[in-house]
C-alpha cells in the first residue's frame, strides 16, 4: 500500500535516455539506453534531425538532451502559433467588443515563443499531480473499486447532514492522502514483514529518505505520459466546450427572440421566487440526492442501459418536446416590437469669411458633425473643422440607413443654440437660419477704422443731447433733409461688420436602425 501511494503522488524518477544524433558514417561502439529499448519506445534521431534542420538549425554531438527537448518544443510550436502578437493592434470602434484578456487592462508579457516553449515544458514536468489526482477521480466514479465508491458515499452522506464537517475535510485529506504516505515511504516495512499476521512497525528511525515531488526529466516516460494526458484532457475540454454551447447558444443569444425572451422571464421569475423563498428549501437533502443520483448513473450498467439507441432516441424526444413547449409558449404570450426604431441624425454646413475681408462673402467649407462653436474645445486648441466637403458623402451610422429622401433644414436655429449653450453668436430666425461668430473687436472698438469718408464720419458722430448722450445714425433716420439721408446711407454702407469668420446651420435626416438580415429592425 505504501509502494502505490507513493508511486501515485510522486513523479517517477526514471532514467534519461540519451538521443544521439550522428551522420550515416559515425558509428558509436558504446551502446546508449535508447538503443537498447524496444522499438516502440526509441526515439528517432534521424527524423528528429530532419525536422529540426528544416528550422535552420543544425545540432551537433554536443547538444544535451535539455537542448534538443527545447528546439523539438520550438518547432512543434512554430507550426501551431501565429507569428504575430494580436495584442499588438490597438484599433477599437465604437461597436467592436472589449477584450478583458488585452495588455490594455492587465500588463503582462507578450508572447514568445522560446518562453512558451520553455514554460510548456515547465509545466508538463509538473502537472502528473493533476493527472493522478485525475484519474483516481475517474475511477472512483465509474465503480472501478464498488468499496472505495461506497466509503465515498458515506462521506458524502455525513458532510450533507452535517455541513460543518466541510471544515475538517480538507484537513482529513490532508493528513491521510499526503502526510501518512510520506511518512511510509520514510519507515518502510522489513522484508520479511506478514501483512495477514504481523503489525506494521512504526517504531525506531527512519531507514529511507524522504519522498519529495520532483518534475518529471524531459524525455523521461513520465514527461511524455502527462503529454499524452495533457492531449487528452484538451480533447475533453472541447468535446464539452461545444456540447455546452450548442445547448445554450440557441436558447440565450436571441436568435429566436421569442423563445429566448420567455426563456429570460421564466429564469427572473424563478431567481425572484429563490430569492424569498431559498431558506425554506431542504438543501441537505437535495444536495444528497443529486450526489447519489450523479453517482449512481455513472456506474457502468447505467452507462450501458443509457447508450442504447432507444435510451439516446428517448432523450431527444423529451429535449425536442421541452423546445416545442418554450416555443408554444413564447408564440403565445411574447409579443415582439416590429416597428423598426427610428432617430434624427445631424449635420452642421460651416463656411468661412476671412476678418480682412469684412464685406466679403461666405465660402462653403465642411460638413462636421459638431458646430464648431466659438468656445468649442477644437477651436481653442486651434484645430480645423473635421468632416466631408460634399452632402452626398454624409453616410449614415453604421447600422442604420436613410428613411428621409434628402436633408432638411432645421428652422428651429435658436432652439439647438440654447440646448448647446452656445454663446458669442449670432442667430438668425428668419432666411436661411446661419448662426454667425460675433467679431468682438469691432463691438469693443465701437466702429473706429471702419474706413468712412470725412463727411459720412463727421455725420456719423452727429449731436450730444441736453443728457450727454451722443447720436449716430438713428438720428440722420429721424432727419428728413435729403443730405442727411445720403450722408445715412454712405455710413450704412460702411460701418463696421459684427460677423466674425466662421458661421454654421444645421440639417436634419431620418434614420432607422437595420437588422442583421438587412431588413428594417
């Protein structure tokens, strides 16, 4: 018993055979292990030399067995793994999914592929524990050795009547399945001890060294067994991976909205009944009972009587059923939105007046999808206005298309102005609805070196009132004499401009949101 707990946990620590990789002429007289193998266990050095040559690696006489396990695993690996980082591409959009496993949120190495091939090898030295532990998981379930599965049981029973035992169990584990075995291993038996007759001997020192987990030597037997369990159980994880998905995708990714939403309400209507009414169910008793139930259908004459084809026809009866019934269901009380959702969509048409040229006019420039309002934070950093020069190259958001034959001007000019607090403008409520930059130059300046005539200055400062207060121009409008009314014109025409460089308006189109067949949704 001693001998199997300890070849059980511990890793063997057998022999490294030699590979020697020599030319067609170079003959060795000194026998090597892995000749004296059998063949089906030596390891082929001209195929390996072969192989690694391809890489453009030439290996030697000299090359240890550490070296040659490390350029296979290179190899093996180059073969499999992209050349490329995808943590290198950094571009995102709005609708691409974030990747929690990016060095965006964690930072960790990048990919090598020396470091990978090193760290697999690291880790198939070392993972026999898990295989062992798995194997024996195996066989207790399957009803290899019936007893071991009934002790299992009884444990089982007594942790679900008496949860607290949970405290002391990994405690139990601990003591009898790693302490006790070391401690074997280091007091062995005599040779002549009777296990029918006699008492194990437990005292006097110990006459053995203490066992230790070792990795398993590269190219040892042991290596390659946790490979070929480590083949095996990624095997398992795929085989279980898509059997998972194929059961839940269908149900849970609204393919079928109808039946995935009556799926959603039964599942929020059972969360919210668990919620109130989780502490008045037995769950010792219902965790015993799944316990027994998942133990008892993995014995072998379940297993067997289960994988009959009338069993397997059977099941799929009863799981088409249940499909039909969430679906007579969903038909019957989900009621699906099939007005597609419709928004409004913006565009502002800039132009551009250079200040030099006050009576110049405006030149179209861009279409943007912000204003470029005065205060903006583009325009305080300087920044040009972004956008395209057409209307027709104005396309909708991705997912939606045009409802609307063509754009509209939007006439409320002052109300998108106060939703936006935008300030130092202009707005225009009537023509053409331009909202207008403010020169505030000209406004502080009052209207000096704007240019005027002597004549049509000297008018333009006309008389102080008995309070002080100067006239201008509303003055010569009050005057009736026709050479008042010339010197007004001439300084209407000339007075200084309040507009500033930069005006906008805005348009408007309709949109409605696309679904994936191409239809409206």
């Amino acid at each position: 018993m001693s001998g199997e707990q300890a070849d059980a946990v511990v890793n063997r620590d057998a022999a490294i055979p030699i590979v020697s990789i020599t030319g067609p002429d170079d003959h060795s007289s000194v026998p090597t292990p892995s000749s004296q193998d059998s063949s089906g266990r030596r390891l082929s050095a001209s195929k390996l030399k072969d192989k690694l040559e391809s890489l453009g690696e030439k290996l030697d006489r000299q090359d240890t067995p550490n070296r040659v396990s490390d350029r296979l695993f290179t190899m093996l690996l180059s073969n499999v793994l992209p050349a490329q980082d995808s943590d290198s591409d950094t571009t995102t959009t709005p609708h691409s999914s974030k990747d929690r496993r990016s060095r965006t949120y964690v930072d960790r190495p990048q990919f090598s592929l020396p470091v990978m091939s090193s760290n697999f090898r690291r880790f198939n030295s070392r993972i026999g524990v898990a295989f062992v532990f798995q194997n024996r998981a195996i066989r207790l379930f399957t009803w290899r050795a019936p007893t071991q599965t009934v002790a299992f049981l009884f444990v089982y029973t007594f942790v679900c009547v008496n949860p607290t035992l949970l405290a002391v169990l990994p405690l139990a584990c601990c003591l009898f399945f790693v302490m006790v075995p070391a401690f074997l291993a280091r007091h062995p038996p005599p040779p002549t001890y009777d296990h029918a007759t006699d008492m194990y001997p437990l005292d006097g020192p110990p006459v053995a060294g203490a066992r230790t987990i070792k990795p398993a030597p590269e190219l040892s037997k042991d290596f390659f067994r946790n490979m070929r369990d480590l083949q095996n159980i990624m095997e398992d994880f795929s085989r279980v991976h898509d059997a998972v998905l194929a059961f839940l995708t269908p149900l849970t990714n609204f393919s079928n909205e109808a039946l995935s939403s009556t799926l959603y309400l039964l599942l929020l209507f059972t969360s919210c009944l668990l919620f109130i009414t989780a502490h008045l169910l037995p769950w010792r008793f219902i965790m015993l009972l799944v316990g027994y139930a998942a133990t008892t259908l993995s014995h072998p004459s379940i297993q067997a009587l289960i994988a009959t084809p009338e069993t397997e026809t059977l099941l799929l009866t009863k799981e088409h059923e249940a499909r039909s019934l969430l679906l007579t269901l969903a038909k019957a009380d989900v009621a699906l939105e099939t007005h597609p959702e419709a928004r409004e969509v913006e565009i502002f048409e800039l132009q551009h007046r250079a200040l030099h040229n006050a009576h110049g006019e405006y030149e179209a420039v861009v279409f943007s999808a912000a204003p470029y309002a005065p205060l903006s934070p583009a325009r305080i950093a300087g920044d040009r206005p972004r956008g395209t020069p057409f209307f027709e190259d104005v396309l909708p958001p991705r997912g939606w298309r045009w409802t609307d034959k063509k754009w509209m001007l939007d006439l409320l000019s002052r109300e998108w102005v106060e939703e936006r607090c935008v300030t130092g403008v202009e707005v225009e409520i009537e023509g053409e609805r331009w909202v207008t930059d403010l020169h505030y130059e000209v406004l502080e300046e009052g209207g000096g070196g704007s240019g005027l005539s002597g004549t049509a200055a000297r008018a333009g400062k006309g008389k102080k009132s008995d309070g002080g207060v100067e006239m201008g121009h509303k003055e010569l409008e009050r005057d009736s004499d026709p050479e008042r009314e010339v010197l007004r014109r001439t300084w209407e025409q000339y007075k200084p401009s309040r507009k500033g460089e930069w005006r906008r308006r805005r348009w408007v189109r309709g949109v409605e949101r696309v679904s994936a067949d191409g239809g409206p949704g």
